[in-house]
RNA sequence: GGGUCGGUACCGAAGUGGCCAAACGGGGCGGUCUGUAAAAUCGCUGGCUUACGCCUUCGCAGGUUCGAAUCCUGCCCGGCCCA
C-alpha cells in the first residue's frame, strides 16, 4: 500500500504524525485543514509548504480545506513567539483575511467533483461562539495541567514578559476548530508545521473528548537553510506571494540564489518534480556545480506556480539582460518591462542637454550614494555602472547620449543595486 | 551613599599632549577571480562645488596650552566592590 505519506516522507516532510494516520489513508480519503494566519495582507514563501500539502493531498484524492484565520488573528498564537505580540485591530484583520483568500484559493483545485477544495474563514463560528458555551463546550473537556505541558506555553511561563490569557486560551480556539471542522465538515486531519503539533494535539484531544472519536495530525518540518540563517528572508524583508510586493523578477532571483546546499533540499519541498528528477538535479549541482541547474529549474518551478508563465518568462529575461551584459542592444520598451520593480526616480531631461548634470550629484539625488564623498569613492572604487558599462570617472557627467531611447539611464552600484532614472 | 574601573567611528578595541579623521579586528560596501555561489585577494568605510586644502568628530560642558581623544574642573551614563 503506498499512500501519500510516502510521497512526502521521500520529500522529507513528514516531521511527525498521529499513530493510525497510515493506515486511516490507506484505507479512505479523508478530508484535512490546515489553518493561515491573517497577520499581513499577503501570503509569503514561508506559507508555500502549507499550500502545497493541501494540493499534494487533493492530488492524491483527499479533500482540502484551507482554513484563513480571521478568528484565530484576533488572537494571536503564542506558539513559536518569546514575546506576546500587540493586537491586530478587527478591520485589519479582516482585511488581511480577503486579501490572503485570493491567494489561497490559486493553489488548489475548487472543481475536483468530490474532493473539491474548499476556503473557510474561522471568524465565521469564532466570533459567534458565546464565552459561557466556550467555557461549557470547549474549556471542560481539557485542562489547564495539559495545557501548561505544552511547549509553547512553558516557554512563555518561564520568560519574563509571561503570557496573558489571551494568547493562553489560543489553542482552544484551534482546538475548537478543528472539533467544528470535525463535526461540520468530517475533517479527520490537521497538518501544519512543527511548531504547530501542541496546537494540533490539543484538537486532537478535543475531539477524543467531546465525540469520543479520532482524529489525526500531521506536521512538516521548518524550513532551514544550510548556513543557519533564516528561511525566507532576504535584505529587503519577506518575499511575498503578491507580486505587488515582490516582483516575479526578485521572486525568481530569491530562488535562483539558493545555496548549492539547500536547492536539493528545496526542490523537494516546493515543487511537483518526481524523485528521479531530483535525483537527476541533484548530481548536476555535485557535477557541474557551475551551470546551476538545479537552481534554475526550482527557480523556474516556483515561480511559474505563484505567478504563472508570462511572468516567469519575463523574470527570465529580466534576469538574462540584467547579469548578460550591456543594455545597448535593449529598447526603451524592454528597459520599463524589465526594471518594473527596480528602485527608480525622475529627472527633467533638460538637465542632460548640453554639459549634462554629473554623475557624482546623481548618485546622491537618487540615493545610491548617501554623500558626495561617498558617491566619489564607488566611482573611483569601480562599482559605478552607467547602463551596466564600468564608469571610474568621478568627473563623469550624464547627457542625453547616455540615455536609451531618450528615456531612460539605468544606475548601477555593485553586482546587484540597480537604479532607473526616468527622463521627463 | 562610599570606593573603583570605564565611556573612542556601525560593533569590539588601541591610542594617555603635536607624526590622529584616529592603529587593529569584525561587520558593511565595492573591485578582481568565479557559478548572480563559497573561498581567496585588493580597495573603501565622517563631511565639503570638486580636495598633499578646509570643516566637524573620541560621553557632555567648561578650562590649561602655540597645540588636547590625550592634562585639569564640574556634570551625565555604565561595570564591579563596599554600605
């Protein structure tokens, strides 16, 4: 019998799971959740294992249900936190909720007949439960002995800033969802990562309790990197789903850079390529580390799965006009499509006519240089690109033949800082 | 409250009258190399209408001196010890 936790025990990311879970998916489908917390108005990659266990379930006949948390949100979970965090207000956390279930919705299949996704809002039952039926229904079936044992809770109870009742009572209310989904929806499994098992359990729990019957969890592990830094983040913050906040470009760039020592690791995780094809992947970064296939493809992968394929050709090419060369040969057209996202500023094209502005006072005015001292040193230093051309001359000045098409300068400081100027 | 040691650039840390815009290390930025990597290596890391020149900076405020990060006075802040 092969089921599903096979897939992702090879793909690494079966962290833990309930006894009887085997065999329970052997046996039939079943129907699981997993819950997104409404903290910003957009997913980021830290959310792409969750959302793609629930496709990887749906693909294997299971019935997904992705759960957003405009209830959980006005709470906060503890779980994984040092410090009790500051209240989300309702509005925002609704309008965090509408903005994520767009998102949430992209990843799975909401036409597959019987085992068609569904999205759910737990604001809708949360925010009518009355305190009094909380404590009766929920709050008695478990006590504050075994919540006390969990790790999330221990943690906070020996730190110095404590944990309030509010965040305390979290995992009832997860509890209490995943027991609702029980009854209402005949959801057998919770999944979610490893921080989220003391949560998890706790439902499970619950529903031993209060239906004397049996459920499942199942957690993946956090996502490391091989050098201990943090997953997900780059020198600009998050990298988020919403390509208004992260352009295609830098998406793709974020996993085109991933460590030799991760990509096989990432490859797993994050996209649908079968073992051999990883396998094969995998020799080439051992082979031929150079030509960064693996790279490419998980790359090439991920970002057709959040954004589609027009954008993943654009961020391509982007990417190939930006570390190929010279901008000579590129149209002012290509120029705006492909530096979209880059940082860019305006400059009246009159100031170019004639002796033109210098260069020294431009890097200032656009902000790659935060001084005119510092300006001059990353001229003479070498790390000034006029269009991706070298420029060490600190006397340089900018006119309108440096312009492509007349409309636009593309600046450059180092490998990867690049500024467009706009002519108007 | 008393004693004592200390507060130097992004961080750590030298310097204790001029040779100090301030050693050295880390971090950061940039060049070369390379694989848009790592390592290595080199340069930069206060400001100035463009600079073997000027201005500001060594906890703060005064003072001594031709000249102070360096000496004196007061104040503020931190560590340790004693009450």
């Amino acid at each position: 019998m092969t089921t599903i936790l096979d897939e992702l025990r090879w793909r690494g990311l079966l962290y833990e799971s309930s006894d009887g879970l085997e065999e329970t998916l052997a046996r039939e489908r079943i129907t699981l959740y997993i819950g997104f917390d409404p903290s910003a108005d957009s997913l980021h990659i830290g959310h792409l294992l969750p959302l793609l266990t629930l496709a990887r379930f749906q693909r294997w006949g299971h019935t997904p249900i992705a759960l957003a948390g405009g209830g959980t949100g006005l709470i906060g979970d503890p779980s994984g936190k040092t410090h009790e965090r500051p209240l989300l207000s309702k509005e925002q956390v609704a309008a965090n909720v509408e903005s994520i279930k767009r998102q949430l919705a992209q990843f799975l299949d909401f036409n597959a007949g019987d085992h068609s996704a569904k999205l759910l809002n737990n604001a809708d039952w949360l925010t009518r439960l009355s305190l009094i039926d909380f404590l009766r229904d929920v709050g008695k079936h478990l006590t504050v002995n075994y919540m006390l044992a969990k790790d999330s809770v221990r943690a906070r109870m020996a730190s110095e800033t404590g944990i309030s009742f509010t965040e305390f009572s979290y995992m009832l209310l997860q509890a209490y969802d995943f027991a609702y989904l029980f009854e209402h929806h005949g959801c057998k499994l919770q999944a979610g990562g490893s921080d989220q098992w003391g949560n998890i359990t706790a439902g499970i729990e619950l529903i031993r309790r209060a239906f004397g019957q049996r459920a499942y969890g199942l957690v993946y592990p956090l996502v490391t990197k091989a050098d201990g830094t943090k997953f997900g983040k780059t020198e600009s913050g998050a990298v988020w789903l919403d390509p208004k906040r992260t352009s295609p470009y830098r998406f793709y760039q974020f996993w085109y850079n991933v460590d030799d020592a991760d990509v096989g690791k990432y490859l797993k995780y994050f996209t649908w390529l079968s073992a051999a094809e990883i396998e094969e992947l995998e020799q080439s970064v051992t082979q031929h580390p150079e030509r960064r296939a693996a790279q490419q493809r998980l790359a090439r992968e991920v970002t057709r799965m959040v954004h589609g394929e027009t954008a993943l050709a654009r961020a391509e090419e982007a990417s190939q006009a930006l570390f190929g060369g010279a901008l000579t040969s590129l149209s002012a057209e290509d120029v705006a499509d492909i530096f979209e996202d880059v940082p860019s500023s305006t400059l009246p094209r009159h100031e170019l006519s004639g002796e033109g502005v210098a260069l020294i006072d431009t890097l200032v005015r656009c902000g790659i240089a935060t001084s005119r001292s510092d300006a001059r040193r990353a001229i003479e230093g070498g790390g000034i690109y006029i269009n991706n051309v070298q420029s060490a001359d600190a006397a340089r000045r900018l006119t309108i033949n440096d312009s492509i098409d007349g409309q636009f300068i593309v600046l450059r400081k180092g490998r990867k800082n690049y500024h467009l100027i706009r002519l108007v």
